[in-house]
C-alpha cells in the first residue's frame, strides 16, 4: 500500500470526540433541570364546564 491508502479522514476523530462530550453535556442538563414526567403540575388545574343550553 502507498501512503496515500493509508491516510484517513481525521473528521471522524474530531467530530465523534466532541459529539460524545457535547452529548453527555446535554443529557446530564436534562436530567438535572427537566422534571420527571409525574411530577409535571398543570398551570391552571381549574375544570371547564360547558356552556348551560
């Protein structure tokens, strides 16, 4: 093989790196600042009656 078949991209090793870190970052800022799905409140909790006919 020549040097020139050899010599990969380094794209792959820049991007998969950082998109691993920047993953990690954005997954921990959910799980930290997002509440569970249960503990949800609704804004407003007050029943809408319909109109009396």
């Amino acid at each position: 093989m020549t040097e020139a078949e050899k010599k990969g991209s380094k794209w792959p090793w820049i991007l998969v790196p950082v998109g691993a870190i920047s993953l990690f970052f954005v997954l921990r800022y959910c799980q930290q600042h997002v509440p569970p799905a249960g503990q949800l409140q609704p804004a407003d909790a007050t029943p809408v009656e319909p109109a009396p006919q």
